[in-house]
C-alpha cells in the first residue's frame, strides 16, 4: 500500500471548475457570479518542479488551494499523488505542504523555532525526531542563526523562509508554492528561487504558481499557462520557445493611437498579432511579425500623424508568447 503512492503522476484533473456566488452593492443585493475555474485539465508528472503561470485573477490561487484539500472545486475531480482531494483528504494532508503567498499565518510573537515546534506538533512529527527535524529545515532555509527571535523582527524574506520550512517540516511529497516570491525584495526573491531549486534534489514535486515569466523560465522546466480559469498553453519552456522562433517584435509607442491606425498596422504584411499594453499616460503597441517584410521604418511611414513616434524592433522573448496568450487581461 505505501508503494502506491509512488506511481502515477503526481496531480490530474478533469474538468475542474470552481464558481465563487459572492453579493456586493447596497445592502448586498447584488449578487456577482465568478467562473474562476473553466474546466481545467492538467496532468504533472512527479518529482520536478511545474509551474502554473498566469496573470493577476487567472485563478491560480483557486486552482492550489483544491489540490490542497482548502477549497472545494465545483465541478470535476482532482487527483494528487493518485488520492481524491474531495474525498481522501486525511491520507493527503500530511504528504502534502502548502505556502500561500503573504504574511499570514505564522505567529510573530514567538520565535521561528517555536513557531515550528507548534507546526510539528500539529503535523504530527514525532516528539522524538521533532527538534532534529526543525533544526534540519531551519538550516536548510538558512534561519538558523535567527531562529530564537521573534517572528516579528524578521524581515519580510525571513519570514518567507520560514514559511518554507514549514511547508516542508512533515517531509511532504508534494509541495505546493503559490506565489512564493510576491512582495519580496529582488535578492530575497533570488534567494528564496535559489532555496525552491535545492528543494527538487530530495524527489519532492513542486508545483508553484507566480505571475512573473522570468520567474516560471527560471524554475519551471515544464509548464502551464492559466488565463482566466482556463489552461491556454502547457508545454516545456524550450518549446514555447520555439513556438516563437523566427519571429520578430517591433515596438510602438506614444500617447495615443486611433482605432484607423490601429487597422492600419494590423494591414502590413507579415503582422500577425498586436498587444496593447498601457505605461500611465503611453501607449505601447506591441507587434509580432511572422515574415520580414515589415520594419521599423516602414511602421514609421505608417503612421505619420506621429511626430515624437518611438519605434525599436528588439528579439521576441517568452514573454511575448505569454502576452500574446494571455492579451485579453494585459490590453
Ligand atoms: N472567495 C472568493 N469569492 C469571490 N470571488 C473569488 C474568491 N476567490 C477568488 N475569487 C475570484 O476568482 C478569480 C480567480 O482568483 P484567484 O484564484 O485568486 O486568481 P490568482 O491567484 O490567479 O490571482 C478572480 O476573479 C477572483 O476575484
Ligand atoms: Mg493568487
């Protein structure tokens, strides 16, 4: 029975859908209905870090939260480790861990040790292994020299860390990271990348979610693209990669463009698509050209209503493959 657990992939929904009835307005009479989960299918393999990509309100924390028994989906079913996460939810919670992004849930008034004691006792860590095991992880996220301050006196990366070694205190199988480096500092953020990457060593699947491409390039051999409740890409990095290749980026900028030159653009020869993306009060027309035709000088001539135009054709990164995919949400 224990070997069970060890094959199949280490997550697989069909179908999975999560509906949020919420009221708002005068007196809550209104009431609002949010599909954040469209029926999603996915498969990860174990033992690797996958990353689940996707802007602000695309439903990634939805999604983490029914793999990890906090939420339950509305429609159609999701394994981890093989196990129902409606239903066998008591064989999953000690193999699995959890980092939700934020400040939350530690207690600052005590110490990171203590903080992880209290962790281990209610994970059910053997009292006899418990302050070996605390000191194991609590060196492994580098916090052993703080670890008797108070939580309140760590910094925000520190307390990051210390969320991380909670997540990985009872030795999970899988361990689910939802935005692990929202809101820290860039060299905590690397840290904490650099920690997350050490992790993989010891056959522990991740699966992380963040809103930063560089961050899901980074990590993430394999990953999936969730774009307002549905999957719209999952591929390895190097063949969304390639999904690009040949292609070339021109950028246009000023404050404003009409729907007529807008048209105009879409018209030249070899634009296959354009995002629009806002930077206060500019306006930045992002265009991908499939053939070689088109080139800086000759979006230029297009639009001649624009004496201070900005024009630079620069390489197409991964980043664009994403906009691309996810446009609706950046226009
Ligand atoms: N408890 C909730 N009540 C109502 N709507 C929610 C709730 N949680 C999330 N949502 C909505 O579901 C969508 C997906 O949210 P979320 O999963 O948090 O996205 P992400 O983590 O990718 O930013 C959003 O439109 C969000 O406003
Ligand atoms: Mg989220």
């Amino acid at each position: 029975m224990a070997l069970a657990s060890q094959d199949g992939p280490a997550i697989e929904t069909r179908g999975l859908t999560r509906v949020f009835q919420s009221r708002k307005g005068f007196l809550f009479r209104e009431r609002t209905r949010t599909e954040a989960l469209k029926g999603v299918d996915l498969t990860v393999e174990r033992g690797a870090i996958f990353g689940l990509l996707g802007p602000n309100g695309a439903g990634k924390t939805t999604f983490t939260k029914i793999l990890s028994t906090l939420l339950l989906p509305t429609d159609g079913t999701a394994l981890v480790l093989g196990h129902d996460v409606t239903k066998e939810t008591e064989w999953l919670r000690p193999r699995m861990g959890l980092v939700l992004g934020g400040e939350r849930g530690l207690y600052n008034r005590i110490s990171g040790r203590d903080n992880l004691r209290y962790f281990a006792d209610l994970y059910g860590v053997p009292l006899a292994e418990r302050e070996r095991r605390i000191r194991e992880v609590l060196e492994r996220v580098d916090l052993l020299d703080a670890a008797d301050r108070r939580v309140e006196e760590y910094s925000r990366g520190m307390k990051q860390k210390l969320h991380l070694a909670r997540g990985i205190l009872h030795r999970p199988e899988i361990l689910f990271l939802d935005e692990p480096t929202i809101g820290l500092d860039p060299k905590s953020a690397r840290e904490t990348r650099k920690l997350i990457r050490s992790l993989v060593s010891d056959g522990v699947t991740i699966f992380l979610t963040t809103h930063y491409m560089f961050e899901a390039e980074e990590l993430c051999p394999k990953l999936a693209i969730l774009s307002k409740g549905r999957i719209v890409a999952r591929d390895t990095v190097d063949n969304l990669r390639a999904l690009i290749g040949g292609d070339r980026t021109i950028e246009v900028e000023d404050y404003g463009f009409e729907d007529r030159e807008l048209a105009v653009l879409r018209g030249l020869p070899g634009v296959s698509k354009i995002v629009t993306e806002e930077f206060g009060p500019m306006l930045r027309l992002t265009l991908r050209i499939r053939t070689g035709e088109t080139t800086v000088d000759g979006v230029r001539r297009s639009l001649p209503g624009h004496p201070e135009l900005a024009v630079r054709e620069r390489r197409t990164s991964l980043e664009d493959v994403y906009l691309d995919l996810v446009d609706e949400e950046v226009r």
